[in-house]
C-alpha cells in the first residue's frame, strides 16, 4: 500500500541520458505510448489520429512562452538576471499591451549586487531607436522581487520588450543556453495569448498536418488558456505533499467553450492535451461549485485553492457549468479569467476527462502525481518502466503518451 502524501512515492530513476536536450527534427516523429484497458502499446505519435475516438473534444493550451529572461548590468559591471513571472496586478494580455510601464514578479539573479536603485539597458533598436530599458526593486517577498519595468519609448508595448530584449527561458533540467531554433520549436504551432514562462509541451508534438487529419476524422478541437509559471518547475522540497506550496497560475477561458462543454457532455469523450489544460478543466468545475456556494465569491480574479477541491461539496458538472453561465451574463463578460494553485493527488475524483495526452515527467513532482491520480499509482510505475526499457525519450522535448482512464 502507497502512502500517497509521500513525495518518494512518485520517484523513479532517470538517467540524465534520457532527458532530451533538444526536439526532433519534425515534431510529429516522436513516439508514442498508448496506454488503453491496462494495456500499453509502442507507438508514434502520428497513430494518435487512429488512437483518439471520433467522439473526442481535444481541449489545447494556446499559451504562448514570453522570452521572459532579461540581463542588466550594474555601475560596477555586476550581470543582474531578472526572470519575469507574471504582472503582479491584472491579467497578462493587459500588462503585455503596456506603452506606460509595468510591474512584475520576479527571480533575481546575482541580487547581492543590486545596489543602485535602478538598472538600465541601452540598446539600439533595428529601427534605428536608442532605447533605455530600466529595472526598479519595488519590494521584495520570500521567493520573488516586486520589480517595475519602464522604457524610453511610449510607441512601443511590453511585448515588443519582451521580444527585443529577452531571452526564452528553457527548463533548468536542460543544462543549455537557449538558441534560435528554441524560439520556434519551444512554441506550439497553435500558441496565441502571451504569458508563460514554459511551454506546455505535451502539445509540442502536433503539426498543422496532424491537426487537420484529426479533424478530418471528425474529432473537435477546442482552446483554453493557462499562462505556465516558473513554479512548474518548481521541485518538492518536503516529504508530503500536504506541506507542498502549489504556485498559482492564470486562467482564461471562453463562454462559448463553456457553453459547448456544457451541451456535449454526453457525447463527447473530453481529453486535454496536457496537464495544464486537464487543471484548467478541473479548476473550472471545482469554481463552478464554489461559485455556487459562495455570495461573497470574488468577481475580480476567482481563485482555487490548492486543497479546495478537496473540501468543497461537488455538484454535477452541468449545474457547475451553468453556474459559470451564469455569472458571466450577470456581468456581461465573454471569458471566465481565474487563478488556480490546483494540486491533484490519489484520491482525487476527475469531473472533466476521460483521457490525458502528455509527455514523461520528472521524478517526485506534481505532474507525475497527477498522472498517478489518473490512473493509478502502480499503473504509473508499470508505464515509466515501459517508456524506460522503450528508450522513450523523457520531459519537455522528449516523447509523448495519451492515456485513457479505465471506464467505471
């Protein structure tokens, strides 16, 4: 018996020789494991346009990773890196648009040597434009700085920033410095809405080619959006889960997808493509319920609490849904934005999916004990021995797996 609070429950060991550095050549030639009716079968990825049922929706992430990483100089010549997280107030699509300055979480690099007040970056730009780039420490909490961005240039957006000056940042694990490639092959061939720091990579695998074979063949093809944070990477550091801080993150999700969700639910097979899109889908139907039982809900930014979706009384899907309706016509909005710290562990009863498409995570995180509470832990650990003794290629450009949940 698996004590499932313990992070060792969700070890396994990777070889750094396993962990891909770099992507394939063609996105759509990774491989594939099948895991359906307790059995798992060696595949490609291109088989998962016969694999997915013809009833299926395919719900995609269309984040798009922001070059996030900047680098400034001190008066003394002290390298100062700022790693942007999210903008400390508002939404991202608001502060990405900013002509006027911005203000941000942050990490800090080298923030021993941070002594001025503000640091700046002059560049010229392609157009010919002498821009100054500046950083200001506006507070600092436990894990992040508060820092306020601001340019010279009222023409130009914080994205245009983002774009001109910043880096992409790749996973830790990669041990490499970002390169040209990475800025296309590190994106989603369907990446819309600016604000991840990382890429939801289960979806790095799909092509136009592929996406419209699956149309074809009649499967739906739905967008959601969830901005990935920093802490996505962020290692469990204590021995239960239960003393585990989950990071929250930004979710953006339309009425009209609601509203379709809500009328085929019994005809659609749900599968997202991804963990970040399988917790946004949750999240939604557990703020539904809260929704529903809250008269002081907060209507700015709703937010779910790591553990709520273990307290909160669950309601049916469609009523939690309509809930969300609801409350949009009542303030006249076109997209549910919310925030969501969402852990999910065994025991967690799954509302929205019936199967999950993803790829290979690290040992002792909270993505593989998501995978574990989908399927089983013993299951889990039978599929990495497979990808393993496979010579599946493991993490964020490595190779992919759809994973059907045993019908009840």
């Amino acid at each position: 018996m698996y004590d499932t609070n313990l992070i060792d429950t969700y070890d396994y060991d990777l070889p750094l020789n396993r962990i891909a550095e770099y992507p394939l050549a063609n996105r759509d030639a990774s491989k594939l494991l099948i895991y359906k009716n307790k059995t798992i079968i060696d595949s490609t990825f291109k088989t998962i346009v016969e694999t997915v049922p013809e009833n299926a929706l395919l719900v995609f992430n269309n984040t798009r990773v922001v070059q996030a990483r900047f680098l400034f100089h001190t008066d003394t010549g002290a390298q100062i890196e700022v790693f942007s997280l999210e903008p400390a107030e508002g939404g991202p699509a608001e502060s990405m648009s900013s002509k006027e300055g911005v203000v941000w979480k942050c990490f800090v690099g080298n923030a021993k040597r941070w002594k001025q007040p503000i640091i700046e970056r002059r560049v010229t730009m392609e157009s010919g434009q002498n821009l100054v780039f500046s950083a200001k420490q506006i507070d600092r909490k436990e894990d992040y700085y508060i820092i306020e961005f601001s340019w010279n240039h009222s023409d130009l957006s914080f994205s245009e920033i983002f774009s001109s000056l910043g880096d992409l940042p790749l996973p830790p694990y990669m041990k490499r410095k970002t390169e040209e490639s990475d800025k296309e092959r590190y994106q989603t061939v369907y990446a819309k809405h600016e604000g991840s720091v990382a890429a939801p990579t289960a979806g790095l695998h799909f092509t136009d080619a592929v996406l419209s074979s699956l149309q074809q063949r009649g499967v739906i093809l739905k967008e959601v959006t969830l901005h990935v944070g920093a802490g996505t990477f962020k290692p469990v550091k204590t021995n239960s889960l239960t003393e585990h801080a989950m990071h929250g993150e930004y979710i953006s999700v339309t009425k009209e997808f609601i509203s379709y969700v809500k009328e085929q639910l019994q005809d659609k097979c749900i599968i997202p493509v991804g963990t970040t899109s399988m917790r946004t889908l949750e999240t939604l139907y557990w703020l539904g319920c809260k929704l529903k039982r809250d008269s002081d809900f907060n209507t700015a930014l709703p937010e779910l609490d790591q553990w709520d979706a273990y307290s909160l009384v669950p309601i049916s899907v469609e009523d939690s849904l309509k809930t969300i309706l609801d409350f949009l016509n009542k303030h006249g909005r076109s997209t549910f934005e919310a925030r969501t710290s969402l852990l999910i562990k065994p025991g967690y009863t799954f509302k929205m999916c019936k199967a999950l498409i993803t790829n290979f995570h690290q040992p002792k995180s909270t993505l593989l004990c998501l995978v574990a509470s989908f399927i089983g832990i013993e299951e889990m650990k039978r599929i990495y021995t497979f990808a393993m003794e496979y010579d599946y290629r493991f993490l964020s450009y490595g190779d992919s797996s759809i994973l059907f949940q045993d019908p009840k």
